[in-house]
C-alpha cells in the first residue's frame, strides 16, 4: 500500500513537472523534508516526564530536551526519521543505573519540538546548541541523528566531546536524495530541480554533504554500528565512514535490522564509552 501511495503521488508530481519542473522540485522537496509528526502514547509521554525538561532555542525552533541526571559522563541522544526521544528508553535506563548524566532530543518537527520540516543540516545545528548548552561528553545517533552528529562534530568540534556512535547512520545526501527518488519514481526534471534547490538553500551541492568523508576530519573516538541486512539505510555506507573515520571502529550484526534496539547493541555502546 505504502509502495502505490508513493508511486501515485511521484506520478501526480511528474505530471506537474511538464508544466513546471521548478513546482515539482520544490513540491518533492518538502515532502522529502516534512516527516510525520508520531503522536506519543500514555506510555511514552509517563516516561519520558520522569525526566528533567526544557526547551532549548535554535532560530525559533524550540528543542525539547529531557535529562535525567547522574554523576558519570554526560551522554546526548540523537534519534532519526520519524522517531523521537522515547525510542531510547531501554538504553536510557541502562545508562541511568550505571550514573551516567543522559539527554535526549527530539529533532526539528519531531516529538514535542517544534517545526515542520527537517533535514540533516538544521539537526547538526541543534544538536550542537544542545550539546554545548549541557557540556556533552559522547553523542550516540541513529539513522539521520548519526549523519547529523557527524556534520555537527566537524563543523564544530566540540571539546567536550570524547567519543561519538553511529548507529544504522546514512553517509551522504546523494545516496539518500537517490533512494527517495527511486521509491516516489520521480523524473530527471524533479532530481534535477531538487539537486538545485539545495544548492540554492546551503550554498553546496548535495554530494558536499558526505558526512562519511568530512568524518576525516573529526578526531574523537567513534564506534559505527550497522547491520548487514538494513533494508533502509545500505551496510556500504557503514562501509564509506569506516574507510573516512579513521579513529572509528565498525560492528557488524546481521538480522537486528535498521532500529537495532537489541542488549547486544547495547553492550556494545556500553562497552564502548566506559573505556
């Protein structure tokens, strides 16, 4: 069903791109940037308000940040498309029992930030307001929240921060643009418009964006983890950042998916920041 709603509306959009490609383009773009919004449930919202929160500003994008205080390193938590903070839960309790001093964010237009549209760039940008606000000492990103992180960590490097991880995380733009125009269908006139866009908006073209090959220039520990079978997100680009990040290691697993919520991973993440 996902499948035909996706190919019905790249079809409406290619059939407004023989009048206006420049529409389209635009039009693909911010769907490509508009997530949906995922309404917490009693559950969620319980735990996550055991937490210390605040809202923390970025050009009127108000981040919500949930804390939950301890006396070791203090970890930041940066979830990807579509998630929001709870989707730590698990690993938060595990940091929470050994001490450490655990933040979460959600993303521009995700959980109970506001917003409504997000890409990469503007989540570095607030992970890096948040990590300086809390004086961050290791970054664990998801899927888009990896990707984010190494953005942020390169552009700013942070002193603070000591060690970063990267779960399931996309490595460049191109590949990402390239899997959403796959799957909508899209014609060359809205690839190329999109490509465009971009650079109109950042002053770069979307392969600048390689966050595997600007990780060259972070030297902080990292750990990448992804598993073999990611129908989201390709292992090869676990590959590109191992060959990039010189001062990383990778992980391989096989059948925990794009998510990887499993103690396996866990322990690795644990094992990873305690040394």
């Amino acid at each position: 069903m996902k499948q035909f709603v996706a190919k019905l509306i790249g079809g409406i959009f290619n059939f407004i791109s023989i009048f206006s490609s420049r529409a389209a383009g635009k039009m693909a773009l911010k769907l490509f940037s508009s997530p949906r919004r995922i309404k917490l449930k009693e559950l969620e919202k319980d735990f996550l308000m055991t937490a210390f929160i605040e809202d923390v500003e970025y050009e009127g994008i108000n981040i919500m940040t949930y804390r939950w205080l301890g006396k070791k390193d203090t970890i930041l938590l940066a979830h990807g498309w579509e998630s929001n903070s709870f989707r730590w839960k698990s690993l938060i309790e595990k940091l929470k029992a050994l001490d450490y001093n655990v933040i979460a964010l959600d993303a521009p237009a995700h959980g109970r930030s506001s917003g409504k549209l997000f890409n990469a760039v503007l989540y570095s940008e607030c992970i890096n307001v948040v990590a300086k606000k809390f004086n961050v000492n290791v970054i664990i990103g998801h899927s888009v929240g990896g990707m984010a992180t190494a953005f942020f960590q390169e552009k700013y490097q942070l002193a603070s921060v000591n060690k970063l991880v990267f779960l399931g995380a996309p490595s460049n733009f191109v590949g990402v643009f390239n899997r959403y125009v796959k799957m909508m269908s899209y014609n060359h006139r809205i690839a190329t418009v999109m490509n465009d866009l971009v650079y109109e908006r950042f002053n770069k073209k979307p392969d600048y964006f390689n966050a595997a090959r600007l990780s060259t220039n972070i030297d902080v520990e990292g750990l990448i983890i992804h598993d073999k079978l990611d129908k989201i997100i390709p292992y090869s680009d676990a590959q590109d950042y191992e060959s990039f990040y010189k001062n990383s290691k990778l992980i391989t697993t096989k059948g925990l998916g794009h998510g990887l919520k499993s103690a396996e991973i866990h322990n690795h993440v644990l094992n990873f920041i305690s040394t």
